[in-house]
C-alpha cells in the first residue's frame, strides 16, 4: 500500500436530490456567465448521468435533444457540440 492509498478518505457518495440541488444553485449563480443554451446542455448531461444513461450521451444525442439538430447532423461540418462543452469546461 503507497502513502498515497492509506491516506485516502471516503467520502459518501451524494444523492441524486444533492446532485440536483446542487445544479440548480449553479444554474441561477449570477456569477455564472452562460448562454441559455450551455445551461440546458449541462443540465441535460447530468439528467440524463442521474438517470443511468450516460453511454448514451454521443454528440449526435446531444445535438438533436438539446441543439434542435436534425437526424443529419455532421459533428465534423457542425462543432455546436465541441463549442458548447468548450465554454462548460472552461467555468472557473
């Protein structure tokens, strides 16, 4: 065992509720500067993660539910995806 393995701590895994409480209070941060539209896709992702679905959240997925993307959506011709999770990740 590494030092690094004994000073693990386990922490409790939160509740479904928690997780979307928690996400509500992000959403209406005001200090959150977010499109409507990066609002809807993180909360799509984790909706759909709480759910149990998250093998099915493929960019394709995501562009027609949440981008109104049609049944011919071209992740290569169309980034609205990559763009969205992009400004996402980039919160600080």
């Amino acid at each position: 065992m590494t030092i690094a393995e004994s000073e693990k701590i386990d922490v409790p895994k939160p509740s479904k509720k928690q997780v979307r409480e928690q996400l509500h209070r992000i959403l209406k941060s005001p200090s959150l500067d977010l499109p409507s539209r990066a609002r809807r896709f993180l909360e799509f992702l984790v909706n759909e993660t709480l759910a149990g679905r998250e093998d099915c959240l493929k960019g394709r997925t995501i562009a027609q539910v949440i981008f109104a993307r049609g049944l011919s959506f071209d992740p290569n011709s169309d980034p609205c995806v990559r763009t969205e999770a992009g400004r996402i990740v980039s919160i600080r």
